[in-house]
C-alpha cells in the first residue's frame, strides 16, 4: 500500500498524509490543521507530513495501528529510521513530531509511550560565563545521540575565491548578506525591496520562525544591493528583493531551488566544494566571536533564540589555536 504527502488543493490548508486511493488520513490532516491555524510556517508543517509520512509507512509495513502502539514498536521504528540510514537529528524530529501526534490522538499518549528511552550521561556544565540563559532541564523522551560535527568556517582566500567571477549584481549581493550579515537561505528570499533601509543602513530581516530582527548594513552590503536594484533588477510588481532575471519567469521572485542551482554552480566554478549558503552564514558567527563581539550581541545578529546555539556555531580553526598559543607563550616568557 503507497504512501504520500500531498497539498490541498485550496491554499489555506495544510498538506496532509495520503493512502493509496487518496483516501486521506484524516487525523493526520486534522493534526496538522491544527497548527496551521496557530500560525505555523508553511516549511514546519510540511516537515511534519513528511516525518509522519514515515511512521506511517512503518505502521503499514508491520501492520500497526495506534490503538495497539506500543514502547517497543517505537524502538523498532528508530531501528528501521538506522537501517534506512536516517540522520540521528531527523530520526529525533520524527519522534518529537510522532509525540506530538499521539498527544493529540489520546491526551499523554504520546509522553507515556516515549518517555522510557535510555539515557547517556553528558556531564554537567557552568553556564556562569554564558552570562543569563534559559536552562534547560534533563529530558527523559527516547533521543538518538547526535554525533558532534567540526565545521570548519571558510578562510578570507576561499571567500574570495568564491566571489571571483560573479558577474551578476543579483548572486553578489546574496553573497554578501549570507557573509557579512549572516542571513539564512530563507530571509534571503522573504526578503522584500522594501526592508531595506538605505537612510539608516538597516535591514529588517523576517526571522526563522516568524521572528523579525533589524541589522546593520555594513558599506559593501549597501553597495551590492544599490548595484543590484539601480542596474539589475527588472522591472516588476513583485514585492520580493531577489528576482528572476531572465526566462519566461523574469520578474518572479527567486525560488529555493534557484538558489540552490546558483550555489551548486559556483562551487564548480570555484573548485568549493564545501561552500554552500549555510557555511556562509557559518563563517559570519565565527568571524564576529574571532572580532571579539560579545556572544549576546552575536546571538542577536544570529537571530538565535538561545545562547547555546550561538555557541554550536563557534568552531576555532587550529591556525586560531596555534596563534593565541604562541602569543601567549611570548607573554609567558617575557615575564620570566
């Protein structure tokens, strides 16, 4: 029996998990009605049919149905996510979004059956220096251990190997906003013509999430984007910054997948293979830690809403470490 997500046909519903013979899992689709009413961005809710879209399949394949669910079946659903070779941080969003579903369905259903997971001891850390933060408290739901990833922020001489040859206005100031401002891939493309803010040098970004933050233009930034919007871009009625520049789509705003297509062709063209739009924004949060700006002020630029994730940002290179070394050694044997 097929599995799939599909979209209503209206554009104020959610999309919603399908059976073979469109017959319409009609829990799912009130679950994920549910939030689209609170306000939840399109891009969250459709992560959530595709996450349920996979427990459902594995309910179909082991021939389950939730009034028999039981702890270990959701131990055999992690175990099938393995074999099918799923991220460890997408296994975990699938289960937070199964908890929320059986939570609807049947009130603590879903905290009764994922709530026994074993634990791994992590150690206990001071916050003091991070200045006020929100603690969190230990969690007890089944979590898949996510390995910790080195990524390494992009040197001066990749940047300017990457920017080497951009020819149009457009993909420079994209460049430039993910590098020097930090955006995400999608504030670039919320991004309206009238955000931009080129009396006070501001740019008023629509956050991950719903979450508006106002940042400062530095001059290259202002500069990319004068040259892009006096000589560039055509003329249209669409609202959006960033637009299609030519096709029979001219005018229309730039899609994921346009921004995607422009990535993957300048690495080829560079020889980059490690730059993609988020180590941009990467290399921004570690530039500004190496600058010395407080971590509440990166945080803000960052548009986090936890220090702690500012902090997963902050990866120093070994030409960092081997420098604060010696300049500390040279201290060190000046006083001796």
């Amino acid at each position: 029996m097929g599995w799939l997500v599909t979209s209503n046909s209206t554009p104020h519903e959610p999309p919603f998990v399908v059976m073979a013979g469109k017959k319409r899992v009609e829990m799912v689709f009130q679950f994920l009605r549910q939030h689209h009413l609170r306000g939840v961005s399109k891009r969250t809710i459709r992560a959530y049919a595709y996450d349920l879209l996979a427990f459902y399949r594995f309910l179909d394949r082991q021939n389950l149905t939730l009034d028999i669910l039981q702890a270990h079946h959701c131990v055999d659903f992690i175990l099938s996510q393995r074999r099918e070779s799923a991220a460890p941080r997408t296994i975990n969003r699938r289960l937070t979004t199964i908890r929320s579903l059986l939570n609807f369905w049947s009130e603590g259903r879903g905290n009764e059956l994922l709530k026994t997971g074993p634990g791994f001891y992590k150690g206990m850390r001071n916050k003091a220096l991070l200045g006020k933060s929100r603690l969190k408290g230990r969690r007890k739901n089944w979590t898949v251990k996510v390995p910790s990833v080195l990524i390494t922020p992009l040197s001066g001489t990749e940047i300017k190997k990457f920017f080497c040859g951009i020819r149009k206005y457009r993909d420079q100031a994209i460049v430039c906003l993910m590098v020097f401002c930090g955006l995400r891939s999608c504030e670039v493309l919320s991004l309206d013509v009238n955000d931009i803010d080129f009396i006070d040098d501001l740019i008023h970004v629509h956050g991950k999430g719903g979450k508006p933050r106002i940042l400062p233009m530095a001059a290259s930034v202002r500069q990319a984007l004068q040259r892009y919007l006096d000589y560039e871009r055509p003329a249209t009625n669409c609202p959006k910054c960033f637009v299609v520049l030519k096709g029979p789509h001219r005018g229309q705003p730039l899609t994921v997948a346009g921004l995607r297509t422009l990535f993957r062709y300048r690495r080829k063209i560079s020889h980059l293979q490690q730059a993609n739009a988020h180590k941009f924004r990467h290399t921004f949060c570690t530039n500004m830690i190496r600058q010395g700006v407080s971590l509440p002020v990166v945080q803000k630029l960052m548009g986090h809403s936890d220090i702690e994730v500012t902090m997963g940002y902050v990866h120093l290179s070994i030409d960092d470490v081997a420098r604060e070394y010696h300049q500390a050694m040279a201290k060190n044997s000046e006083v001796q």
